[in-house]
C-alpha cells in the first residue's frame, strides 16, 4: 500500500510540472441589433484563406526576418480561418447597417473574399496581419498590412493585438463597401 502511495504521489507531481497548455480565441465583437432584412443588401464573408503555416493549431511568433516559431503550449481554441470568417462577418455587420450578414450568399450577395499571408507576433512587440481581400461588387483587390503594438508582453496580449487588426481590417472593408454605394 506504501508503494501505491508513493508510486500516485511521484505520478500526480510529474504531472504539475509539466508545461501547461493554453488555448486562445479572438474576443467576441459585439452582437450587432436585429434588423429586418427587406431591402437591406445581403454580405456574405467567403471561408478565409490563410497561408499555410498558420493552418497550425500554434500562435506564431516571428523572431527574425527569417524565422517564425509556432507555440507548442499556446494553441488557437479553434481553428483560426473558422474564427476570422466569424469575426469579420459579425463585425462587419456591426459597422455596415445597410447590409445584413448571411450565413449563405444568393445570386445577388456581395461576397467578401480575404486572403491572409501574415496573422501573427513579431519580435518586437507587434501583432502584424497582412494580405488582401476583394469586395464582389467592385471586383478589386485591395492589399492591406496592418501593425498593431502589444499592450502587454505575453500570449494574452498578442491575441488581443491581432483581434486589433481584424477590427482594422474589418473598417478597411467596410469602409470599400459604402464607398461603392
């Protein structure tokens, strides 16, 4: 029985000391009002595309000009393309209220395609998100590269700083779409 003890005391100890793994999603936005559909333009946000190695469940950190570190313990709670088709659309909802936001676009939805090639830290205290997106009704690509400092150092930070760049990205294509009009 002293063995047994002993034996749960060593297992339950090497467990604590074992890095912890923490997982991460951008912060909701707003849920915009509800608003009646009739003669509102419908926005649908295509499925995000973003480069390869952020297809990873880690939160990337750039450490030089040619190195990028993916995080073994810091992980996306959800898969990161999922999180930003979601982000964009509700908060493009929120600044466009002409538009009503769909789940699945008709003939006539404005469709907005974005493609990421950059969504992650940077050594020197930036979260950096960059690439372009194209608006249907205007069929034009637009690049966008956004810079925005942590507040903090850590993991915490960095999700909140690249939650700042969807929230700029979101006001760059809200703001393609009423210049449209």
């Amino acid at each position: 029985m002293r063995l047994f003890i002993t034996a749960a005391v060593f297992l339950l100890s090497s467990c604590s000391s074992q890095p912890q793994t923490t997982y991460y999603q951008l912060p909701l936005s707003e849920v915009a009002a509800s608003v009646s559909s009739h003669s509102l333009q419908t926005l649908y946000v295509e499925p995000v595309q973003v480069a390869s190695y952020l297809n990873g469940r880690g939160l990337v950190l750039q450490v030089s000009d040619v190195e990028l570190v993916m995080a073994r313990q810091h992980l996306w709670a959800e898969a990161l393309d999922h999180q930003l088709q979601r982000q964009l659309r509700s908060r493009l909802q929120l600044l466009l209220p002409q538009h009503t936001a769909v789940m699945q676009p008709s003939a006539d939805t404005v469709k907005v395609t974005v493609q990421l090639d950059r969504f992650h830290g940077q050594e020197d205290g930036y979260a950096i998100a960059s690439g372009r997106f194209v608006v249907s009704s205007t069929n034009t690509t637009e690049s966008f590269s956004i810079r925005v400092p942590l507040a903090d150092d850590g993991y915490p930070a960095l999700v909140s700083a690249l939650a700042q760049c969807v929230q700029q990205l979101s006001e760059q294509i809200s703001r393609q779409l009423t210049s449209e009009n």
